[in-house]
C-alpha cells in the first residue's frame, strides 16, 4: 500500500504472514487468517471462522480493540458508494442483537467493492 493510499483511506490487502504474526494471540490453533485489509491504522481480517475488526486506537496506536465476528451472526451488509460530491464510500454490517450496524468509510475507489466481495465470499458460506 503506497503512503498516499493510506492518507486517503484507501484499502488494500495486507500481507498475510505479517497479519497472522500480529494475531498470532488472536486466532486459535486451527484458525488461520485468509485475507486481510488495510484501511489506515485499521484492518479488517477475514479468517476460516470468523471476520476481525481491529480498531488502533489513540495518537499512537498501542490501544487496539479487536472485534470478533463469527460469520453467522452477520445478518446483512451493504454498501453505500461515493457519489459526485461525497467522496466516501461506506460499508455497514449489521450484526443480529445489535441495533446500529458497525460501519466502516472508505475514500472513493474500487477498494470498498473488493472488501464487500470478501464478506460476500465468507458470510454466505
């Protein structure tokens, strides 16, 4: 991923022997990490049980949030494309006992459409 694309919010996929190193106190001894992208400091990890949202947080990034998903309890997903004016792409998930879906925003490009592909691929399993 080119700095720029990360200024710009732009995601890409991310090396996955790097991910599954810095998951390696995440996933479980027969869980592996398939595909993985960068938005920012922020990922979105697709593994073989579940989706994982990692949320760096604060001016430096040490404090991380990981968001475990197993695939079943993602109800519906949509995508919401940049327009003329609005330069943002969003991708929401909705997620059953939850009433606001957890979104997540994009720059205009083609990356929000191969994120949604990969939730596509793995929810509907």
């Amino acid at each position: 991923m080119g700095i720029l694309d990360g200024l710009m919010g732009n995601a890409s996929e991310a090396d996955l022997k790097t991910v599954e190193k810095d998951l390696e106190k995440i996933v479980t001894e027969n869980e592996r990490v398939e595909k993985a992208y960068k938005i920012l400091r922020d990922m979105i990890v697709f593994t073989n049980k579940r989706l994982i949202l990692i949320d760096k947080q604060g001016m430096t990034g040490k404090k991380i949030e990981y968001h475990s998903l197993p695939y079943r309890s993602v109800t519906h997903y949509s995508v919401e494309t940049a327009g003329t004016f609005d330069m943002d792409a969003e991708l929401k998930i909705f997620v059953s006992g939850t009433a606001q879906p957890i979104s997540k925003q994009f720059r205009k490009d083609k990356s929000v459409y191969d994120v949604q592909k990969a939730l596509a691929t793995y929810v509907n399993q």
